[in-house]
C-alpha cells in the first residue's frame, strides 16, 4: 500500500491516507511515514504516464466489432466473398459496403480506409478458425448486423411516434405504426 500512496502528490491527502493505513494494521503514523520514506528511497515503482500522453481509447459498437469481424474472415479466406447474402450488406456502415463493392480492386480505397483493411489484414494472418466454419461465421456476422440496424430503425419510428402522439395527429400515426409493425416483422 505504500507505494501507490507515495505517488500521491498532495500532501494533506498523503497523510490522511497514512492515518488510515495506520488505523487499519494498528500501527503508529510515525512507523508508517518512516517506512514511507523507505519508499522513497527505494523508487521501486515508476512514475505513472500522465494521461495525456495515452493515445485516446475509441470505443466500438457491437455493429463496428461485427462488421470488422466479417471482413477479417472475407481477408483471411476471399473465396467466400460469393457466399454473403446480398440482402445484409445494406444494413452495413458505409466504410463496409465501398469495402465489399470494391473488395477485389482494392487500389481504389482512401488512405484511411487501406490502413483500415490493413489492420484486419493483420487480424486474418493470425486467427485460426477451420474453413468450414466461416461461412456459418460470415453470415452470422450479418444477420446480427441486420438486425441491430433494424432495432436502430425501429426506435428512431418509436420516436416519431411518439411526436405524432403529441402533436395528435392520426393519419402520422396509422402510418408510423404500420411501418413499425412491417419493420418489427423483420426481427422474427
């Protein structure tokens, strides 16, 4: 427990986390500041990295981890670019979809999007997953990106509704709700 209170740099609460340390073993302050010297001393533990200095951490959407995981199984095995079922794709970012359309010619991509490719280039060298397991995979991957989207269109009418509710307007109404009803078929 020393080091981490040794690196506190305010000093006031430096102390009171040596009073506490000092209560909870039934210690003497005086014992645990001198062995906090001790630490100091000793500068065991190196300095922590200012978090500036970290590379910002993006988090991704289970849409973007399943889009990346299809294209890393397309990168490592391209011949089954034939087996994606032409209705999912719509459902895909765009980034996704100019990747698919042009997956064979791959000059034509932007600076960002080749080091994109890349990156998962990278994640197919090294996954192991037997070959006949990444069709199933493959289409897996886009039907739970279909169906997120889905789910994505249905809240957006949800809203609408809602507003339409408000503002009392029946024929907004009978009208969003249909296309609700039609959009929710598509989840079954």
């Amino acid at each position: 427990m020393l080091p981490p209170i040794k690196r506190i740099p305010n000093k006031i609460e430096q102390s009171f986390w040596v009073q506490k340390l000092a209560k909870e073993i039934g210690a003497r302050e005086k014992d645990v500041e001198e062995e906090l010297e001790k630490v100091r001393l000793e500068a065991s533990e190196p300095e922590p990295v200012p978090e500036t200095s970290l590379p910002p951490v993006i988090q991704k959407s289970r849409k973007d981890l399943l889009e990346e995981r299809m294209l890393t199984l397309l990168l490592k095995s391209p011949q089954f670019l034939s087996c994606l079922d032409q209705k999912f794709v719509p459902s895909c970012s765009e980034k996704v979809r100019q990747i698919l359309e042009n997956f064979q010619d791959q000059k034509n991509f932007s600076g960002e999007i080749t080091e994109f490719i890349n990156c998962l280039a990278l994640k197919a060298e090294i996954e192991e997953i037997e070959e006949k397991d990444i069709v199933p995979e493959i289409q897996f991957c886009l039907k739970e990106i279909q169906l997120i989207e889905t789910r994505n269109k249905l809240g957006g009418i949800s809203k609408e509704l809602k507003k339409a509710e408000q503002e009392q307007n029946p024929e907004q109404i009978t009208k969003l709700t249909q296309e609700f009803n039609q959009k929710a078929k598509e989840i079954i």
